[in-house]
C-alpha cells in the first residue's frame, strides 16, 4: 500500500530488526542452547538468518510463503547444507554432523508416521534407533502416549487415527528421544478448527515443560503468539524483526507484519503530534515525536460515513473509495482506497445501512487517541 514501505535497523543478534533475541549464548557461544548463523544459497534465494535461544525458549520462525523458514528449519535439521555461517547446540558444532546422529526431534505438518506401525512403535523407534532395547523402548513409548492421552490407541496404525491423534503420535515420536532440539514445522496446519484448538493448548502444555530449545515454523500469527516465547520475522531470507510476541505484535516494522497482527500501518516523518506520511496525508496522534516513525492503527478504530462528518470529535478525516468487502470472521472488513489507504472493520449492520459497495466513496474517520506511534 501508498506510504507503507518500511525497512528497519540490524539486530544484535540476528540479520535484522527488533529488541534482541531470546536469552541463549554467552559471548564465547559455549553456553547451553542453540547458537546458529545459518547461510544456505539455493540458486537465485540466499538465506541469513541469526539464531540464539537457551534451553526452554520456544521460537517461532513466521514470514510469507517463500521466505525461507522451511529452508531454515531444514538446514536446523541437516537436511540441507549450510553454505556458510555456523550451527552449535550446547557449545557442540553440529554442521558436520549427519542428521541421523543429531540430537534433535522433528514434527512435520503431515505426520510422516510409518504406516505398517501401531502407533506405540512409530513411538519407540526413536529410542530404538539409539540403541534402547525393544522392550524398554516400547515401554517408554508407552508412557509418552500416556502422556498425550493416547493410551488407548498404541495398538492402532497410523490410517485408523484422527489427525490429531495421528500429530500426538508425531510429537510423542519426536519427544521419546528427548532432543535438545525440536523442530516443528507447521504442526497445525493440516488440522480443523475443532482439532486445531485442543491439540494447540496441548502442545503449549507440553513445551511449557520442555527443557530444550524448540523452533516452530508457521504461518499462523495465534499458534506463534500462543506458543512462542520469541518471534523471528523472516522476509526473503532475512531477518527483519524478532521480539516478544508482544512487542512485535505492538510495533510492526513491515507490512507483512502488520498484516499479520490485523493493523494499519504507516511510516512518515513526525513534527510532534503531527505524521507526515510521503506521497499521502498527514496522521495526528496521540504520541508527541520527531523525525521517522511508525503510525499504527487497528481497523476497528475506523469509522466510515458516506458524507464528510463536520461535527467529529476524530482528529483524522480522509476521503477514501471501497475498493472491497469480505467477511471477517463477525465483521465486515472493507478495503479502501485513496487519501489514505487502509483496512476498515464494521458490523454487517453497519455496512448494510452504509450501502458499501466496491467503487462507493466514504469518509474515513481515526482519533487520534487510538492511533500509536513509535520510532523508526
């Protein structure tokens, strides 16, 4: 959208913009944790990206499809080489390392569980792999499926369970061999709602106790913000903001990020309360600043009228044209053109008695309370 090209500053710890990473190594990079600096070049796409998390922190790697989080968590797994950078977990380098020999677990969006097993031996292979005998291995199995709740079902093949079910087994599997690193890549996404929502509060239960590093690719911003303990926005192979779930969901440093959390977002040059905004209008705010900002605002605090409003106590007045309407979850959200293009949420009643329609002018109205600025 018009004056919503934003780029931001270098982090620290990473390629890219933010508040720091999670706390994980020391300056020697021997600490407990992973210390990672991936680079992998594949044709034309280059990824670089800084990672450092300590034992019990959750990372969750976001970014548009194409980004390179998948290619990150592959290369996190030894599945692709690294073509530059570094990779240690627990002070050890693991870049020369096979994946087979690594300490680390993975849970696929689509389960990849072995077919011709029951489920409490798609479990135990992991420790069977590492040379625990059969029925000590099936043993402990059975106590991770206790744990997932899936005491009942170790007997049944992968074909008999529910997707849910069958991503319990998956995580189970992976846990079982009690990695120093987890790796989950989409683990919702293949779910319903229904299924999605009880297996995401399981999950949280069960990396609240994990006592390792755990990184989560997903392209959802709940199971990230739900999740995660730290969020590592990726864009074309860059990092280009990492924070809490709540810093970065309060001040979005680019589009797809603002998108991502549901808000308007800006970047101008601030002369105290006043935005101005290149190539577009001026945004009053609340925040009294100077020199180059971001202006955020949620769609909610727009308010639409058919006719300029003269009596408004909103201090931000911009004469925009419905480009669309689509439904959003109970609202209506209508995407507007012109002053000032942005996104506007409203109830069906109201869009209805607005006469909205694709081409209608309106009048959008912000107060200058519900906008938020920061700096640049």
């Amino acid at each position: 959208m018009d004056g919503r090209l934003v780029t931001g500053d270098r982090l620290t710890t990473g390629t890219g913009t933010g508040t720091g990473g999670p706390r994980g190594a020391d300056a020697a990079g021997s600490a407990a944790g992973l210390d990672a600096r991936l680079v992998v070049e594949r044709g034309s796409f280059r990824l670089d990206v800084t990672l450092t998390a300590a034992p019990g922190d959750v990372v969750a790697l976001l970014g548009p499809n194409g980004a390179g989080k998948t290619t990150a968590l592959r290369a996190l797994a030894g599945l692709l080489p690294l073509s530059g950078g570094h990779l240690r977990l627990d002070g050890e380098r693991l870049d020369r390392t096979p994946p087979e020999a690594r300490p680390v677990g993975v849970v696929f969006q689509d389960h990849l569980l072995f077919p011709h097993l029951s489920a409490l031996d798609n479990v135990a292979f992991g420790p069977r792999c590492h040379g625990v005998r059969k029925a000590e291995a099936r043993a402990q199995a059975a106590v991770w499926l206790d744990r997932m709740g899936l005491a009942a079902h170790a007997a049944a093949k992968p074909r008999s369970l529910s997707g849910g079910q069958a991503q319990r087994v998956a995580l189970a599997r992976a846990l079982a061999t009690h990695p120093r690193l987890l790796l989950l890549d989409e683990p919702l996404a293949a779910l319903d709602a229904r299924t999605r929502l009880d297996i995401r509060a399981q999950l949280r239960r069960h990396l609240a106790g994990f006592e390792a590093v755990a990184v989560l690719v997903t392209h959802d911003p709940l199971d990230a913000m739900v999740l995660a303990d730290h969020l590592v926005v990726i864009e074309n192979g860059r990092i280009v903001q990492q924070g809490s779930p709540a810093h970065v969901a309060r001040h979005p440093r680019t589009d797809y990020i603002a998108q991502l959390v549901g808000l308007n977002l800006y970047r101008g040059r601030a002369d105290g309360h006043t935005v101005h905004v290149p190539d577009g209008p001026s945004i009053t705010t609340s925040e009294d600043l100077t020199g180059d900002v971001f202006v955020v605002f949620p769609p909610g605090a727009v308010t639409l009228h058919r006719e300029r409003p003269h009596a408004s106590s909103a201090r931000n007045v911009w004469r925009c044209e419905v480009a669309g309407l689509e439904t959003h979850g109970d609202q209506i959200r209508a995407d507007l053109t012109g002053d000032l293009p942005l996104v506007a949420d409203l109830t069906t009643v109201a869009a209805a008695e607005l006469d909205l329609h694709p081409g209608a002018v309106v009048w959008a109205t912000v107060k200058a309370a519900q906008t938020h600025a920061y700096r640049a």
